[in-house]
C-alpha cells in the first residue's frame, strides 16, 4: 500500500483540538484502487497513529461529491454570517 499526503492541517474538533490531532487527507492505493483517504491522526505520543476516524472516497465519489460540497461550504459560510449579524444586534 502506498499513500502520498496531499493536505493536512490540525484538527478543531472536539477531542482532537489542542494539538493532539492532524486532519490528514491522501491518496492511498489499496486492494489495487486509488482511494481519497481522509483521517484523524492522535499527535499526542512519541509517534503519531492513525485513528479509526475517517472514510475513504473513490476517484469517483469524490468527484460526484465536490459540487455538494462547494454548496454545504457557502451555506455554512451564510449561516455563519447569519448567526454573527443576530450577536452584533444584541
């Protein structure tokens, strides 16, 4: 199995922020397919170790994907926009 990181940033999650965990996303072959893999790393220990937490994606279902994920990006980003405009009135 190969794999090369194409981003990686650290986590803001819940249990993961603080620096006790990355976001890795990158392309892995596996079982002879070239997957988009995208996991949490714990950061916390001498080496870090891949977490259960993630998901692999086909070439394809990361394509079919991006377009819902540019929509889920500008809604969020308007709810976000929403949501200071109500705290800046109080």
């Amino acid at each position: 199995m190969s794999e090369k990181t194409v981003w990686r940033s650290a986590s803001m999650e819940g249990k993961w922020k603080d620096g006790k965990g990355d976001v890795r996303l990158a392309l892995v072959e596996f079982y002879g397919k070239v997957w988009l893999d995208w996991r949490v790393f714990n950061v916390t220990g001498e080496k870090e170790q891949v977490t259960r937490q993630g998901c692999r994606l086909t070439l394809e279902q990361a394509e079919e994907m991006l377009p819902r994920l540019i929509e889920a990006i500008e809604q969020g980003k308007q709810m976000k926009e929403q949501q200071e405009r109500k705290e800046n009135q109080s």
